[in-house]
C-alpha cells in the first residue's frame, strides 16, 4: 500500500458525498416543484430541469422523461411505514387511537358549541359593540388604520347563522374527519418523518381540545389557532375554530375551506408545545421563524388533502384563500429541499418541535447551503429577512430572490390566478 491510497480514498469519498448531496437536493426540489405545480400553485417554464441540474452540476439525464407527478404520500408507501412504526415504535403507533378517540368527541362537541350561539344576546352584542367602539377610538387617536371590525363581526354572524340553520354541515364534515383520521395521522407522521420528533410526541404531547369562538380576540384577525400549554409534564393543545375557518371564497359555509383549515391546525397540534418541556427558543412569531413554520405546515396539510382526494373527489388543496400562506408554503418546500441534504436530514421538524431552538436550526441550514454550494446570498437573505409592512410582498420578494439564486427566475413562476390573490388579500392569520 502506498502512502497516497488513503488519502486518493478520502477525496473521492468526499466528492461522492458531495455529488450525493447535490442530487438529493435536485431530486426533492424538483419533485417538490412538480407536485406545486401539479396543485396549481406555480407553473413551470421549458427546461426548468435542465436549468437546475445544470447550476447544480449534476448530471441530469430524465429531465425531460420523468415529468410524471406522483403524489408525495403513497398508499403503499404509507402502509409501509405504518407497519414499521407499529413494530419499532410501538408506543408512538398507540398515540393514533388515542387521537382518533379524543377527536371524535371534541368534534361531537363543537357541534353542540356552535349550535348553542346567540349573538343576540346582550353579553354578545355588548362584547361586539366593545371591539368596534375600540376600534374607532384607535382609528381616531391616529393608532390604527381604519380596519374592518364591524364588517368582520357581521360576517362571522352571518356565517354562524349559517351553521346554526344547516345541520347536516359539521356533520358531515366530521363523519368525512373521523374517517379520514388514519390517513391524516399517518400522513402527517410520514412527512414529518423524524425518528426523534414521534419519541418526543409519544411522551410529551396530549392529543388536541377543539372549541369553537364567535370572533377572533380584538386587533387580531385569525380564522383558526392552535395554542399549547404545559400541564402535568405534557403539553396540551387547543385548537380555535373562528367563524372564518368555514367560510369559503364567496363568503359561504365551504366544507372544502373547513377541512384544509383543520388538518392544518391539527398539523400545528401534532408539533405542539416544545420539546420536552423546556422552553426552547424557536423564535416562532417572528418573521422568517414564521415563514417555515406557517409554510411547512400548510405544506403538510396540501399534500394530505391530495391524498385524501381519492375518497372526496370534490376535495382539493386551498390557494387563494390562505394569504400569504401560499408564498410561504412555496418557499418552505424549497428550504426542506435544502433541509434533507443536511448530516440531520429532519432538523426543521426537530426546530418545529423544538428540540432545537432557532439559531441551532440556522446554522444547520448554513452547513447545507455551503455544502451544495449555493451562493452565501441565499443564507444572508434568510438572516435579513422582515415582512415590514407586508408580509405578502416580503415573502414574495424573497421567494423570487432564492428562485434567481437557483437560477430558476422566469422558469418557476406563480401561478397567474395566485398572483391576482395576492393582489388583493388582506392580512388573515391561522
Ligand atoms: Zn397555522
């Protein structure tokens, strides 16, 4: 043995990781952009793969052929993991039934909550009249810009008369909910694989309370949430479900609003809390922290809507109706594109989660960025990033800066329709 063979060995070693890291990296983003562009969410230009493939320097030989979409959650493939986790992971694979059983009941619930509404009651007209006095006081006082209280209030009014006078509505919703509820399960648990994070579940985190509120709380516009409080050593969460988790783009009850709405909370729910109880810095609630915490979840819920679709045909994924959410769904597919190639390929569930806390998560992606050989303004962009005064155009400013970093400018583009929306949305939270 010469003296020179193990070092030969240790850069080709090196240069195959990195040649491995690069076709990860083309590999899942282009997946993850066909599948954006199958829901309807960009459209894709010619030779968009051959662009990428070429600034990535792998050699790119199905560019052309393999424009088949396929769905990221298989029935097969989930099978497959279901099988395995119920083996290897029995104790996170009993949280499902548990869910499964607490869920039915918290939607039983809901039903009554929403059916035993009054708004004409004095303490609720009161309340009403509280927020839209304060409202007017701020807008006076030069604090708030003129907003939409009122209009908010009625509404959220109509929308729950709505509820109130069909009573087939939540019903049918939940019976569809309760049978789908091992596909969202699973699904859920299948794209956030992430070995460390179902340990984390399995002993921290109780399955969700759902209730029901006539408004959102005052000078905050939300549709649904999900907070999470530490009790007994386990976080619990709880899901609220506004007036406008039901309503639809024409301002009507809409089953299909309702169920995008709620996998998506329930998906927040299952990422509940942070870690094991102590209180990692996630930073969530600020900008970029928000960005990829908002956008994966969204994501997560998008593909699981597509895969229940095969047992609702009327159901697909919502754009349009979920603000700026759907600039951020698109850019976090892209960064857990970026994400996967790192050494610790789930460290974005694990921030999610909380295991690791914001700036552990931003150096990981540094590493990733600086291994694919990305420009270093893909992770200063990052660093700098602020909505200032529109989230929508902030996120969108950032996603076209990464696609040109990409060398992707004017070869993923957003959807015209998508475009338009963003236009003219104004600033809905859930
Ligand atoms: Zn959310």
């Amino acid at each position: 043995m010469t003296e020179s063979e193990p070092k030969i060995r240790l850069v080709e070693s090196t240069e195959n990781t990195l040649e491995k890291k690069k076709k990860r990296f083309f590999s899942g983003l282009r997946n993850r952009l066909l599948a954006l562009a199958a829901a309807g969410f960009i459209t894709l230009g010619a030779g968009w793969g051959k662009d990428l493939s070429r600034q990535l320097e792998v050699e790119e030989k199905e560019a052309t052929t393999e424009l088949l979409l396929e769905n990221e959650i298989k029935e097969d493939a989930l099978v497959d993991f279901k099988d395995r986790i119920e083996r290897e992971e029995p104790e996170f694979a009993e949280l499902a039934e548990g869910y499964r059983k607490v869920i039915e009941a918290e939607l039983k619930d809901l039903e009554k909550e929403v059916i035993q509404q009054n708004i004409s009651s004095p303490t609720h007209q009161e309340q009403d009249g509280q927020a839209i006095l304060a409202e007017q006081q701020e807008y006076e006082s030069g604090v708030y810009r003129q907003g939409s209280v009122s209009q908010d209030i009625d509404n959220d009014h109509k929308l729950i008369a709505q509820l109130m006078s069909d009573s087939v509505f939540l019903k049918n919703n939940h019976t569809f909910l309760n049978t789908s509820f091992d596909d969202i399960f699973w699904g859920v648990a299948l794209l956030n694989d992430s070995r460390n994070s179902r340990n984390i579940a399995a002993k921290f985190i109780k399955p969700p309370t759902i209730v029901f509120s006539p408004h959102s709380q005052y000078g905050v516009r939300r549709r649904a949430d999900m907070t999470a409080s530490f009790v007994s050593n386990q976080w619990q969460p709880k899901i609220t479900l506004y007036p406008q988790a039901f309503m639809g783009p024409d301002k009507q009850i809409n089953s299909n609003t309702y169920i995008n709405f709620f996998i998506h909370e329930l998906s927040h729910a299952f990422l509940a809390g942070s870690g094991d109880g102590k209180r990692v810095d996630r930073k969530m609630g600020n900008d970029f922290a928000d960005v990829l915490d908002e956008g994966r979840v969204q994501g997560v819920t998008y593909k699981i809507v597509q895969y229940l679709n095969r047992n609702n045909p009327d159901l697909r994924p919502v754009y349009k109706e979920a603000d700026s959410y759907d600039n951020y769904l698109i850019i976090a597919e892209i960064m857990e594109s970026i994400a996967r190639t790192h050494m610790n390929s789930d460290f974005l569930v694990e921030w999610q989660l909380g295991l690791i806390d914001y700036r552990t998560m931003l150096e990981k992606f540094k590493t990733a960025i600086d291994d694919l050989g990305l420009s270093a303004n893909v992770y200063r962009s990052i660093v700098d990033f602020s909505f200032g005064e529109n989230n929508n155009k902030a996120s969108e400013k950032f996603l076209k800066d990464l696609l040109a970093e990409l060398k992707l400018a004017n070869k993923v583009n957003l959807s015209n329709d998508f475009i338009r929306s963003i236009l003219t949305k104004g600033d809905v939270r859930y």
